[in-house]
C-alpha cells in the first residue's frame, strides 16, 4: 500500500448509482418508521422498499398484481392473436 493517497478528485456517495432512482431527505414518524422496519422483519423486503411500495399503491403507480383473472385474460388475448 502507498502511505498516501491522493482523494482530490474523488466523489462522494455511492460507487453505482441506481438508475430510475433518486436520493433524499425525509423526515418521517416514529410510528411510521416502526410499523414498516416491523413489516420488514416479517416479511424479508427492505423497509425503504416497502415505502416506496406503499407510496407506489398510494399514488397508482404500482404495477397491478398477477391475478388468477388477470392471467386467464392475459391467455386469453394470447390465444386470440395466435388465431389471427
């Protein structure tokens, strides 16, 4: 190892950034905080996931989830460009 370093040119943060993602600051509830880093725990899903996920579903931006009726709808429509 070289006993110095030179970091002038170095950036602060993280090595890779998450593309379609943005850091922030938010301050949030106790309660809030608590009740997802619990969901967390029971689950296995990070509790910033489940944040996001939950403004997600909030907001209508979530995808919708996969359905029984929703993959017979999906075949359906496969089976009807088929015979097209």
């Amino acid at each position: 190892m070289k006993k110095e370093y030179d970091f002038s040119a170095g950036k602060r943060g993280a090595i890779l950034s998450s593309v379609g993602k943005t850091r922030i600051t938010i301050y949030l509830d106790n309660v809030i905080v608590e009740r997802f880093r619990s969901l967390s725990r029971k689950s296995g899903k990070g509790y910033q996931t489940l944040i996001n996920d939950a403004l997600a579903a909030h907001t209508g931006i979530a995808q919708p989830l996969l359905t029984p009726q929703l993959i017979r709808q999906i075949i359906r429509e496969e089976l009807l460009d088929q015979e097209s």
